[in-house]
C-alpha cells in the first residue's frame, strides 16, 4: 500500500510521483486515510476516553495545566457550547438573520485561544465565537453581526481580536501583513521580558484552496513573519469533503513553503493549548511561521442556512459524537478526583444563566438608527462621507412615518366622517325641496 509521501516523493521502483498524473487507486486510498483518520502524526495529550497520553516534544507546553486550569477550560468550553446553541435557536426563531455554529470545535478555538498572550493578535473567520471568548469579547457582541445591526462592535486592539472576516481566507492576507509589521517594529526577538508578540489567524479547510491562504503562505514564509496559521479542519468544505480539497493531508502543505506543519487533536482541548503555545513561542523568538491543522469535526450545519443531511451520513456524525472534546475533559476530571458533580452542577447551572441572558439581551436588542452606519468607517473626518450621510438621511426623511401616516389616517376618517354628514344634509334638504315643488 502506497502512503501519502510517495505522491510527492516515491520509494524506488514504487512508480512515478503523483504530482501531475492522476493518482493510483491505492495513492487515494492512502490519501483519504490521512485526510480522514487523523494518522500517526497527530499529536494528542487527552484521548476521546480522557485519558492522559505522553507527548515528549508538547508536554512541557502544558506542564502548568493541573486540575484547576484544566476545570477552567472544561468551563470555557460548556458556556461557549451553550451560547452556540442558543444562538443557534434564537435564530430559528428570527431573532437572528443567520448563525454560524461551532458545535463540535469548542477545544480548537478554547485551546488555542487560551495559549494567545494579551499582547498577541488574532484574525478570525466568522466561526471563532470560542477565541472571542478568550480573548475576553463579550458574547453579546457577537449577537449584532448576525442580526445585521452591528459589524463587530469590539475595540479589536484592546482585546487583540481582529473584526469578523466573511470572504474566505482574506483574514489570512491580513494577519500575515500584521505579523510583518510586528517583525518591522521589533516585536520580534529576545523575549526575556515577555514583550514578543505574534499573530495568529483561523481558517477553515475549505479555505486552504483559496489564492488568498496560498500568498499569505509565501509573504509570511519569505519575511519571516511572527504567524501561526490555524486551519480548523472540520472535515467538510460546506459540502465539500476534505479529500476534495487536496491529495495531502493539509498539515503537509506547509513544507512547499518552508515552514513547519504539525497535525494536532481539534478536539483535544489539552493539545490544541501545548501546541499553539509551542507555535506562538517559535514565532515570538523569530523563527518564522507555523501551520496548525486542528483534526476536528463540524457537529452541526456550516450554517443555519445550511443542510448537512444532503451530503453526509448520520453514521459519520454518530462516530464523531464519540469523540466530543467536552466530554472527554469531564472524564478526565471525573476519574482523576479533579471535579465532584458538585463542580459540574455548578458549571450547568451558570450555563443556563448564560444562555437566558443572551436571549434577553437578543430579544430586546433595539434597532440601531440609520446613521449608525456612517459612524466609525474613517478615523478622521470625510467630507465625502458626511456629505453621503446627509444625503441619505434626506432621502429617509422622504418618506411617510408611522406617526403622519397615522395622523394622515385620522385625519381622512374625519374628513370622510364630516363630508358623510354633508351629503346626508344635502341631500335632505334636496328632498324637502323636491317635495314642496310637487
């Protein structure tokens, strides 16, 4: 049986490489395994039972991670969880124009996020509800962007986390050109004092086919640039499988670039924390960038607009349920003395606080005024753009509000009333006339 390597570099006497021929049957069994089972590269520390398992290069990265930081993130996970799921709802119900789930990438986002410094930068797609939290965004403001009456209405430089970014893989353009501008201003380097930064962005697999991954690949990679890109690979491109977007396993990509790729456990919350940490430090001391691809599984839809029932299988989703990244944290607790249900209990119930909060807060979200849009596009002013906001808001100011037309309303039905009395005396009298001249 062939493996993945002999595509790009055969063994002798095994055929040509497969780099521009089409593939042998046995070279795309081999690649569908890589890209689908994880294969033997994939660095874990929790296994879907809880257990703790020996990763010698990653283990240090997480050395500092006992039963309380690991009950804290087991925490992050459950309230991000929740407030997925209840967005989720909320839209269902029309609170929300649309929502983007992450069931099932809650130790991805938590566990990378968590490794960031304040100091760090990170560039999301519109899926990484987890890393806003980590980096402290209040999940209210989330609720805006998908009820169309706000575009992200955090201080990003405050919370080091860059807006939303909806066209696919351009957030990876912009957080290579960030992290170059770390590396121009010094960032980089000696970091005795803790004063290194780095960057680090999320993408999907889908998004790894896009030119615009391929040129943050090359500018990071020729300048050295202090990124981590970390590409969430959930398994399925909307309805695309990963084994449609490419003949190697993603991880493997980087070394057409010259830097290195590592395949960790997405729903490993433990690894995806030590290996970020390892990554952010490798860019921080200046050695370049680094690939994550985070081997996970999207639980839900791609989106509320979405149905994933049209191209995959239940039987596929019914393995993947086994592996759930919360639930394998609980274990973990649970059978080290960690957390009592007491614990548990307690995380559930702020749980359900969370949630009934967010529905209240969504429920009774007031519509903001239309010259809102204008606000903040520019940080200086524009005379073009003021002259567009004043413009539009006459043009609003042409039409009938709900209060004169309502007053118009009232008074047609009195004028109506009135001119009904009139004609009944009119005609009256007509009639009385009429009668006298007979």
């Amino acid at each position: 049986m062939s493996s993945p390597e002999q595509w790009t570099r055969p063994e002798p006497g095994a055929g040509p490489a497969a780099t521009a021929a089409e593939p042998t049957p046995e070279q795309v069994i081999a690649g569908l395994r890589a890209t689908t089972e994880g294969g033997p590269e994939l660095t874990q520390l929790l296994t879907p039972e809880g257990e703790r398992v020996p990763s010698p290069p990653f283990d240090p990265y997480a050395a500092d991670i006992d039963d309380e930081a690991l009950r804290g993130l087991y925490r992050d996970m459950v309230l991000v969880r929740r407030g997925d799921r209840e967005s989720n709802a909320m839209q269902r119900q029309g609170q929300l124009g649309i929502w983007v789930p992450l069931l099932g990438q809650e130790a991805a986002q938590i566990g990378s996020g968590r490794a960031l410094r304040p100091s760090d930068m990170a560039f999301p797609s519109y899926r990484e509800h987890g890393v806003a939290w980590t980096r402290g965004v209040d999940f209210k403001e989330l609720l805006g962007i998908f009820r169309c009456t706000d575009h992200s209405g955090w201080d990003f430089q405050r919370h080091g986390f860059h807006p939303y970014t909806i066209v696919i893989g351009n957030q990876v353009l912009n957080a290579t050109g960030y992290a170059m501008g770390q590396k121009f201003d010094g960032k980089v380097g000696e970091d005795s004092d803790g004063t290194a930064e780095a960057t680090i962005v999320y993408f999907g697999d889908g998004a790894t086919s896009q030119g615009d991954v391929a040129e943050g690949f090359v500018w990071a990679s020729v300048y050295d640039a202090p990124v981590v890109f970390f590409c969430q690979n959930n398994q399925w491109a909307i309805s695309e499988p990963t084994e449609r977007q490419s003949r190697l396993p993603l991880y493997q990509r980087a070394r057409g670039y010259g830097f290195p790729g590592i395949r960790v456990d997405g729903n490993d919350v433990l690894a995806c924390f030590a290996v970020t940490r390892w990554a952010l430090e490798e860019c921080r001391q200046g050695n370049g960038p680094v690939l994550i691809e985070a081997f996970t599984y999207r639980m839900d839809a791609h989106t509320t607009t979405d149905d994933p029932t049209r191209y995959r299988l239940s039987g596929e989703l019914e393995e993947w349920k086994l592996k759930d990244p919360i639930e394998r944290v609980r274990a973990h607790l649970a059978r080290g003395g960690g957390a009592d249900q007491e614990f548990f209990d307690q995380v559930d119930a702020e749980a359900d606080s969370f949630a009934a909060e967010l529905r209240d807060y969504c429920f009774n979200m007031p519509d903001p005024p239309p010259e809102r849009i204008f606000q903040n596009v520019y940080a200086e002013p524009s005379p073009v753009l003021d002259a567009q906001r004043e413009e539009y808001l006459a043009y609003l100011g042409g039409f009938a509000t709900e209060e004169s037309l309502a007053g118009s309303s009232i008074d047609t039905e009195e004028s109506l009333a009135g001119s009904s009395i009139d004609t009944e005396e009119s005609l009256a009298g007509s009639s009385i006339n009429t009668a006298g001249e007979r």
